[in-house]
C-alpha cells in the first residue's frame, strides 16, 4: 500500500455517543446542583444555576449535532480529516487540540469547513481492527511531526 493513500476509516459506536450524551446530562445536573448549594446569596445562586443550564444546554446541543453530522472518520497519513455526512458526503476537517489516543479508546475532535464541531469517542483494538491499528501509526506520525527541537 502507497504511504500517500495509507487511512484509517472509523465509525462511532452508537453506545459510546449514548454514554457520552448521558455523562454530559448528568453533568450539567450535577453542576445545578452544586450551584443551588453553595453558601452564596440567593441571587448569585439563582444567576449560577442559570449559566450552568444555558452553558450545558448549547454544549449539549453542540455535541449532538455533531454527532449527527459524522458516521464516519477518514485519517489520513498527513493528518488531514474527511467527515462522512448522512448524506454519504466526505467533507473536509481539522484535527482539533484537546484530541487523545491511546492503546484502546480515543477522543477525537475535529470542525468541519462549515463550522459545526464533531467530537467523538471511539474504541477498537490493534490485534483485531486494521483500521485502529492504522489510526495508532498515524496517531504515532502526527505527534512526532508536531514536537519541536
């Protein structure tokens, strides 16, 4: 295989994108509940509670509509990102920071050309999926790439 068409296709696990949706909500729940118990003024309390349910509300927006817009992942050896829409569409996007690999699970971000965010956990394993196997080498290329002398 030519090194300059050398990817890694990935799909997101639906249960992973529920898990993720549901430690989100439950978050913001917990942040709620903090805020309405802490030993402030009454008003501060009010006006935390009220950030944390309009923050949590656009994250959590913003989460799934990413994940609506993505089912599936292109890396490609250089780094560069295809997102494949419902529509069957690959469109191009950047591997955002705040992005990690590791042997068996990944959190990878990216933003699409037209601005929406795709943040999603995925997991595989390198002895069975030649496709997270590729993704560890490229993982492994783009960090050596980035570091300075």
């Amino acid at each position: 295989m030519s090194s300059s068409t050398y990817s890694s296709c990935l799909r997101p696990d639906p249960w992973l994108r529920l898990l993720v949706d549901v430690s989100a909500q439950l978050l913001i729940i917990a942040g709620i509940a903090v805020s309405l118990t802490m030993s402030l003024d009454a008003l501060l309390r009010l006006l935390l509670t009220l950030a944390c349910i309009v923050l949590g509300r656009f994250e959590l927006r913003r989460l799934r509509r990413g994940q609506q817009a993505c089912t599936a992942i292109r890396i490609m050896h250089d780094g560069s990102v295809r997102i494949r829409d419902g529509n069957e569409t690959w469109l191009a996007a950047a591997l955002e920071s705040g992005s990690i690999v590791t042997n068996s699970l990944a959190w990878l971000r990216f933003q699409r050309a037209d601005g929406v965010m795709i943040m999603e956990l995925l997991r595989g394993d390198a002895r069975y999926c030649r496709d997270w196997r590729r993704l560890q080498v490229i993982w492994r290329h783009i960090g050596a790439g980035s570091r300075s002398c």
